[in-house]
C-alpha cells in the first residue's frame, strides 16, 4: 500500500476528483488500519473457542474451529473502489481463503490500481477479473464458496439468484435511504457540521451517507438555516471552485441524480454563486430540498449524490413511523440531546448501524461489524467480524476411549433411559403447587383432591413421578 499511494491519489482524483484528505484518510489509511488490525489479531480470532462439555459427554472436551470457506469472489463497487476492495480481501485472506476480486469497471483507473496491488501477492491465492457485466456474468455462473458484492439491491438479487444455483452463502452490502433525524434539543451547530460533512463526503456517493432528514417542527428553520451556513462555509459561494468538493463518477450518474431533482414539489436551495449543474465536468452543486412529497424519485429512490432532502415531522414518534414504513436502511442517525428520545428511536428501529449525534462514525470503528439488514443487505464486515465472515465454524469434539459406559448402547432398558434422560435434563424440582400437594398428603395421609396419575389416599407423594413430565 505505502508503495502505490502515489497511483492510488492519481487514479481516484481522475475517477471521482475527490479531495486529497478524502482518498488519504478513507482509501489509503483506514486500509492500512485494517490489515494492521489483522495481522496483530488474527493468532486470537484463529485460536480454537472452548466451549462447555455436558455431563452426558463426559470426559471430552468441545471447541469450535474457524476454518478457511475455500475459494471466494469479492465484487467491489466504484464508489470507494481501493477500500472496498482491499478491505474484504484483507478479512478472506485472514480467514484462510483464496480471492477472486471483481473490481467495478465504472472506476477503470482504480480497479487497474487494485490489480497492481494485488499482483503483489501470491497469485495461486489471489486472482483479479477485470470487465463489465458480461465478465462478471460469466463469474457468477462459476461455483464459489462464499461471494460478496458491495452495491445496489437490483443487481444484489442477480447475484443472489446465481448463489441460489451453488447454493453459495452470500455478503451483501447494498445501501438504501439512511435517515437523519433531528429534534429541537440537539446541538445544531455541531449537528450542522457533522451532517454536512457526512452527506457530501465523496460528493454524496458513500452507502452510509444520510440520505434525508426528518426535523421536528419546532426546529425545523433553524436546522434549515445551519445547514445552508455551513455549505457556504465548508464548499464557499461556489463549491464548482472548491478543493473539497468532489465530483460525480461519470455523466450516467450525473443524469440519474439530475433526475431526481424534477417533479418533487419541495423548494430548492444551493449556493447562489455555485452556478448550475455542468454535465461535461460532472459537477452538482450541493442542493437541499425542504418538504418534498414523500411519494417523489427523489424520495423513493436512493440518491447517492449532492442532494439532501429535509422533511418536517411533528413529533419523534411520526419520524419513526416514517422509518419503518420503508425499507430497513444501512444507516440511521439520530440528532438529540435527550436519552429518552435516543433509547425510543433505537428501540422502535432497525437499521444495519446506528450513530448518535455523528455521521459516518459507526463504520470508521473497526470493532464493530459493518452491514444491512433486510433490502440493506446481509451479512458483515470489518475487523472480527470480516474474519468470521469468511470462516467456516467448525464443531470438533474430542472423546477419549479409556472408558466406554454401555448406557448409550442396546439393548435399552427402562433404567438405562431414566438414567440418560437424568443426564441430559437434569431432576426436575416439583412446583410449590406439588410441595403443598405432598406436604397435605403426608400430614393428612390423604384427603382433598389428587394430581393427576396419584390415587386418592395415597400419602406416599412420590415426588419421583413429576421428574420427567
């Protein structure tokens, strides 16, 4: 990695002209962070998990194994092409297995930087593809023994469709419309600051960007006014012009995201002097929309570029019915200064991560797994839970044979079966109901109404008969 940093900044500012610090941090160095964390922790992932012998398998001793899955095919998408690229392969190799990395053709200076790297390695270990759909159709057709695919949920159900003919477990992580919701006791300045900075990182074409934002009425204007402050003073009067502004992959995108800027009945606003989008340089300026109509593109499809919708709810409670009446999404944040309305939101959600009063933030933190749930995705990564990922977990038992009881063995008798079942399920104390039943009995020496199966006088009570009922 530290030797191709040079090809790595060239290749993503040609493809996606995004900011020095931007590839720096999230394409150079969170994938040195990874494989530093592999290599440091990976003789404790790998290292044999004891678990608990019962008494009916004693002496023996029980641990599970993480085993290598075998041959696995990493698709990365074009958005973070080095990082999400690299990082699985850093978690499949940890786990054992051999790679095939089918770089995104949307980016082809990165997935040419991604090829160089990985030359690098042992190429009986790891292979890359590169090519279009036609590539990685045929790919796909190929048995593997796990397959991940980073992108969006359209072409994540092909590829879960071509795992269904191998019956091939699957990663996928696919994204969705992650919201932002803010009341009236959050830290607006710092909530400006934070979302902004989320929301146009890499241009708006990260998977865990926000993708809209749910307000309270009561905060509403002033979250409006943060929020266009802090453009201006993040971007300037003409983000066309700024260094940290970046730009649209390729004049497809630039089209798609133009399209969702018609037809949503809310009110528009970007920064006077930005000028208007330019096709040619792939440029949008950053754009809100205040009150869209949920039933919008703009708000139906994700948007994964400069455009923030804001929408306005009257209550938390409303922000979360909104939530829920959509897709489970990748990511949510929640803006507050309450732990009530935190802990309500968290516990009345689902999401595939959550941050408070942050953005981006939960995957940045290598010990925590990064995925979707539902049409967000399946499965994990990052860290530990890149290297389980891609590991079989492998029962082993280990049983001694200097003693071999018959118990288990015909032929099978009343007494053998009693005792085994003791073994496995433990006596059975009676209830308080039983005890008062067989304390009367024995004072009385009968009397009352009997249990079920206790003949009427019986003061005997034997305690035996409930064990295994």
């Amino acid at each position: 990695m530290v030797d191709f940093q040079g090809d790595i900044m060239e290749a993503m500012e040609a493809d996606l002209g995004r900011p020095k610090a931007e590839i720096l941090v999230a394409e150079y160095a969170a994938v040195i962070a990874e494989l530093d964390m592999a290599t440091s922790q990976l003789p404790n992932w790998s290292r044999p998990e004891r678990v608990a012998q019962p008494l009916m398998q004693q002496p023996g001793q029980s641990a599970v194994h993480r085993v290598p899955k075998g041959v696995v095919l990493i698709i990365s998408p074009w958005n973070y092409p080095i990082n999400l690229s690299l990082v699985p392969v850093i978690s499949a190799l940890a786990a054992g297995n051999c790679v095939v990395v089918k770089p995104s053709e949307v980016a082809p200076r990165c997935a040419l930087v991604v090829e160089k790297i990985l030359r690098c390695l042992d190429e009986d270990a790891v292979q890359v593809v590169q090519g279009s759909i036609q590539e990685t159709t045929e790919l796909l057709s190929l048995k593997f023994d796990h397959i991940m695919y980073t992108g969006n949920g359209t072409v994540g159900k092909v590829v879960m469709r071509a795992a269904a003919e191998h019956l091939t477990p699957v990663t996928l992580e696919l994204g969705g419309k992650s919201p932002a919701i803010i009341d009236d006791t959050a830290n607006l300045q710092v909530v400006g600051r934070r979302l902004i900075w989320g929301k146009f990182l890499n241009c708006g074409q990260t998977c865990v960007a926000p993708d809209y934002v749910l307000v309270t009425e009561k905060a509403k204007e002033q979250v409006i006014a943060v929020l266009k402050a802090t453009i201006i003073e993040f971007y300037g009067q003409d983000p066309s012009k700024s260094p940290a502004f970046g730009r649209i992959v390729n004049e497809r995108h630039w089209e798609r995201v133009q399209d969702l800027l018609h037809g949503h009945e809310g009110k528009v606003w970007s920064p006077e002097s930005g000028g208007p989008a330019v096709r040619a340089d792939r440029y949008i300026p950053p754009t809100l929309i205040v009150d869209p109509s949920p039933e919008s593109k703009v708000m139906q499809e994700e948007i994964f570029g400069p455009v923030l919708p804001i929408l306005t709810v009257k209550r938390i409670e409303d922000a979360i019915d909104f939530v829920n009446a959509r897709d489970k999404p990748l990511a949510l944040y929640m803006f507050s200064s309450s732990k009530r309305t935190v802990d309500s939101v968290l516990a009345n959600t689902t999401s595939g991560g959550c941050c408070v009063n942050d953005c981006i933030y939960q995957i940045a933190n290598p010990n925590l797994p990064f995925g979707g749930v539902g049409a967000s995705g399946m499965g994990a990564s990052h860290g530990r839970a890149g290297f389980e990922e891609f590991s079989h977990r492998r029962s082993v038992t280990w049983r001694p044979t200097w003693v071999d009881p018959s118990l288990r063995y015909p032929a099978y008798s009343e007494k053998k079966t009693s005792f085994l079942m003791t073994l496995l399920m433990g006596p059975r104390l009676p209830s308080k109901a039983e005890l008062k039943f067989c304390l009367r009995k024995m004072v009385c020496g009968g009397g009352g109404s009997n249990k079920p199966g206790v003949p009427e006088g019986d003061a005997s009570c034997d305690i035996q008969q409930w064990r295994y009922q």
